[in-house]
C-alpha cells in the first residue's frame, strides 16, 4: 500500500487510506443522479446503466480497503467551468486509471477505480460501450454518499472555489 500511495503522489494526486467501512453508501444519492444531473441515462457508465446500489454493496464487502483520489487543478476564474472540466475530467481520469492498472502490478488483481464524473471517453455513448476497458463508475453512480465518507477520513472539500476543480475518486483494493 505505501508504495502504491507514493507512486500516486508522483502523479500529483493525493491519496488518502480508507477502510471499506468508512464507505458510506445510500440508497437516496440515486435522486442527486436521477433528478438534477444532465447525463443520467445517456452516459453508459451512470444509471440506470450501472449495478444497481444493492449489487454494489455486496461486492464492496468483498473489498479489503481502498484510496480516496483527490486531484485538485486549478483554472482561469475566466474560464468557462463547463468546458473546461470535459479536458480536466478526461485527463485525470486518464492519470486515475492508470493508477488501477499499477496496483493490479502490485498484486491488487481486484483492484478498481471508481472514477470522477460521467465517462467521457467518447462524444456520445451508443447501445453498448465501444471502449469496456474504459468503462468505470463514479462513486455517486453506484450510492456511495461521498461526502460523507470524505467525512469518515477527516477531509472535507470546498467546491465553491472558482479557480479549481477537485476530482474525487476512490481506488478499492484487494
Ligand atoms: S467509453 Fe465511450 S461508450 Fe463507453 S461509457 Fe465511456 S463514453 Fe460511453
């Protein structure tokens, strides 16, 4: 794990240690994705096209433990927080997923990343997903109520800063 948590900082990431229980998942952060978000159902990595929040919690018990990612970057407070957190998103996502495949060489084989915000990997999801390998949930989209769970691990995030944008994901490992 000390290795895994060094080699994540040389990303410039910052990793955080948490134990399966300090996840906290609910079943009313389905309503925060059905009701308010603008890629509910057309996104292949958001629900309804994710394991439903029961399935999910059966499988995080299988887990041993898991890092909470936090990449913070900073912006223009000019910019437009809409487009450019498409480019922020992709590219952390990209550092993040790597961040899987170097675990599962540290003899994580389980291990795996769920990811900040929708996939956006493609222009637009068909009927089925054309890049699998690609394809991870975020936290929100399998019931993971993440700020509580930052919580649990005394982090908390200020999201109305304009000149950064913090992505949130978490590594679970086994
Ligand atoms: S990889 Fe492409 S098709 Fe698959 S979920 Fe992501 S954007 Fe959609």
């Amino acid at each position: 794990m000390e290795k895994l948590l060094q080699w994540v900082q040389d990303k410039n990431i910052k990793g955080y240690k948490i134990g399966i229980k300090d996840i906290v998942v609910e079943n009313r952060v389905y309503l925060k994705c059905a009701y308010g978000c603008k890629d509910f159902g057309k996104r292949l990595n958001c629900p309804p096209h994710t394991i439903n929040i029961e399935e999910f919690q059966k499988m995080l018990k299988e887990y041993n433990s898991g890092i909470v990612l936090i990449d913070k970057v900073k912006i223009s407070e000019e910019e437009d927080i809409m487009k450019v957190w498409e480019e922020v998103r992709k590219k952390s996502f990209h550092k993040m997923i790597e961040m899987e495949r170097q675990a599962f060489k540290e003899g994580y084989h389980f291990a795996h990343l769920l990811r900040a915000g929708s996939c956006n990997e493609c222009t637009e999801c068909g009927n089925f997903c054309i890049k699998p390998h690609m394809r991870r949930f975020s936290p929100e989209a399998v019931g993971i109520n993440l700020s509580q769970t930052l919580k649990n691990i005394n982090i908390s995030i200020d999201y109305s800063k304009l000149n950064e944008i913090t992505l949130v994901g978490i590594l679970l490992l086994d």
